[in-house]
C-alpha cells in the first residue's frame, strides 16, 4: 500500500533507495524489475509500467537519476510559465557529480546555485521563479523570454527588485547577459523613455515630417506625420498598462482607421531587437501615402 500510494503521488517514478526506506527487499526491488513491472531508465531509477511516461515522468527520473536541479525551460514548466516540457530535460549538478546513464534525454550544466534561488515545487528541487524568468529569457529566446517576464509582472508574482536581486546574484552565469539586457529595459522604460528612443530612432534614419503628442478626435498620439495621416502608437511592456488601458487602445486604433489614418503600432521590444524592420514598415508606409497623395 505504502509503494503504490507513492507511486500515485510520484508520476509512477521510484528509486531503490525510496522502495527500501518503504520496506521493501532488494530481492522484492529486483523482482519487480525482473518481471517487467518497473522499467529501470537509469541506475536505480524506475517507472512502473502501470503509468505513462509523462512530462512530469521525465521531470522526476531525469532530476532522480542525476541528483540535480531543474533549471531553465524544465524550471519554467514546473512552475507552470510554459505548458509542455521540452525533449531534453534541463538541469543542473555540482561540478563535482560524475555522469549517468539516462534513457530521458537531458541538457545538465555544471554549477550550484544561491540557497536563496532554490526551491521545491511538488516536491522536486528546481531554481526559485525569479532565476528561473531570467534564465528562460535566454534559454526560450527573446519573444518568448520577455512574454514570460511581462506576464509575470503583470500577475504581480514576482517583482522587478526580486528580478533584479536574483539576477545580481548569478550575473557570471551562462545567459544572463540577455537577461540583465531585458530586465534593465523593463526597470527603466517609462512611457516617456520609450518615446525618447523612437525620437534618437527617427532622428538616426532622417525620417522627417512628424510631430510630437497631437490630439486626434479627443485621443493623444505618441507620433503623427499630418502630411501623411499616419499615426505611430508606441507600446511599452504590459504590466505597465491597465487592461482599460488596453481597451482604450484598440478603439482608438479602429476610430483611426475609418477616419482615413493609417495607424502603427511598435513595441519597445521591436524596437530594441529589430529596429531594422521597423524602419523598412514605416518607409514604405511613408512612401506610399507620399505616393497616393
């Protein structure tokens, strides 16, 4: 009874040492084993043949097998920022370990981490969640590292000072150049920041005719070319906005289209990883309603 409950609660995963601090035998473990019952997928490490192999499966005899620490997008599945587990497990071991034969695919990385940036979610050790945001920035890439990251914001589960705390605390890792890129811009990119770069953008590339916060039917723009009737709405990070906010934004972007304007919208994160495509959108844009008119 005691094996099979644990089995429930431990995705169908068991190790020797856990059978024995059960009460079973080595004879009993071996048997099982033997008989087909348990399928070993390291030294010691089984999952009964009664479950599946599920991402949480994997999770467990990867981390069992290794004796390590969940961390990067395998941290990030466990706390429930992504939804699937990638093929390979990520985690970290202590220099020291040696390697193990695992039938579970894995990405370890040698290191240890601050006490202060581990944790224990359902039971197995991973990287605490501001670590683990920070890593997934550089790990996941930049579109799916900063989402992360607003979203969390947004749902206030973590904050910028606990971000920027754990981020000081690991700032030789591997990746956190990417990380302290992103976190810094969401320290400091006030709405009033975000317009200032666009200005130093515009100014850069000699794109000329437009005008700074003009009123359109009762509305504020960020940028408006007259000439042109094109309007540039700038977005900072979300968990700056309200969702009213948000609304608001979407009318008056509909509003400005039936008026006969021509309305764009850029993201801070565009334009700080690829400025190059904003450039070529607004040009063209320039260019064909110089064209029309």
């Amino acid at each position: 009874m005691r094996v099979a409950r644990h089995l429930a609660e431990h995705d169908g995963v068991i190790t020797t040492d856990e059978a024995l601090a059960l009460g079973m035998s080595g004879d009993q473990v071996h048997r099982r084993v033997a008989c087909g019952l348990w399928v070993p997928h390291a030294r010691s490490v089984f999952l009964s043949a009664e479950h599946r192999m599920t991402d949480a499966a994997r999770l467990r005899i990867a981390l069992a097998a290794n004796g390590g620490v969940a961390d990067r997008s395998a941290a990030a599945w466990l706390h429930g920022l992504i939804d699937d587990l990638h093929d390979e497990v990520t985690l970290s071991v202590p220099r020291s370990t040696h390697g193990v034969a695992c039938r579970v695919p894995t990405a370890v990385r040698r290191r240890t981490f601050p006490a202060e940036d581990l944790t224990r979610v359902r039971g197995l050790p991973t990287t605490a969640l501001p670590l683990t945001l920070l890593a997934a920035a550089s790990e996941l890439g930049v579109d799916d590292g900063i989402s992360l990251m607003d979203r969390a914001l947004q749902t206030r589960c973590v904050t910028l000072k606990e971000l920027r705390a754990s981020l000081e605390r690991n700032s030789g890792a591997y990746g956190m150049r990417l990380a302290r890129r992103i976190l810094t811009a969401a320290e400091d990119l006030s709405e009033s920041e975000l317009e200032r770069k666009f200005v130093r953008f515009l100014r850069k590339h000699g794109i000329v005719g437009w005008t700074q916060q003009v009123w359109i039917g009762g509305r504020r723009m960020d940028f408006v070319w007259p000439a042109e009737r094109i309007v540039v709405s700038l977005h900072g990070w979300a968990f700056h906005k309200s969702h009213s906010r948000w609304e608001t934004d979407q009318e008056t972007t509909s509003a400005l289209a039936s008026q006969g304007w021509v309305p764009l919208i850029y993201t801070w994160k565009r334009l700080e990883f690829r400025p190059e495509s904003i450039l070529r959108e607004l040009s063209h844009t320039l260019e064909q309603r110089q064209i029309a008119a």
